[in-house]
C-alpha cells in the first residue's frame, strides 16, 4: 500500500510539472482579463443551490434524537411438588 502511494504521488508530481511547462510572457497579464470576460453565472447559481440542497436536507433530518425502543420481559415460576 505504502508502495502504491508513493507511485501515485510521484505520478501526480510529474503531471503537474508537465503542465506547468507552458511559461507566462513578462509584463503581460496573467489571463486576468479573459477571465473577467467570461460570465460565472451558472457556477454562482450552482454553488448556490447545493448549498440550498444541503441546508434542506440538514433541516429535514430528525436530529439524531433518540431511538425509541421496546422491551419485552418474560418471568418463569417453577413449582415443585414435594
């Protein structure tokens, strides 16, 4: 197990850096504008709505108050005959 983490880590690793390899130009923006350009519309309304998702269901759950159980108990009496 210690063996397959440590393979996948150093994978991850090497993946990253291979991205990265793309370097940015000098004194240029950082894509900043591009991604002032695009509209974030439908991730605000998605955020929005698992976090609306999430509260229903928190409030709609019992609140782990406790169980309520039954118990049955039996008593034997036993006679002898002398």
């Amino acid at each position: 197990m210690r063996i397959f983490g440590a393979a996948i880590l150093a994978a991850s690793l090497l993946v990253t850096n291979a991205f990265a390899a793309t370097s940015l130009t000098a004194g240029r923006p950082a894509g900043v504008k591009k991604a002032q350009e695009n509209s974030n519309t439908i991730l605000i309304i998605g955020g929005v709505g698992l976090a609306g998702l999430g509260i229903a269901l928190a409030a709609s759950s019992n609140g782990g108050g406790p169980t309520n159980f039954t118990t049955t108990t039996t008593t034997t009496t036993t006679t002898t005959n002398p």
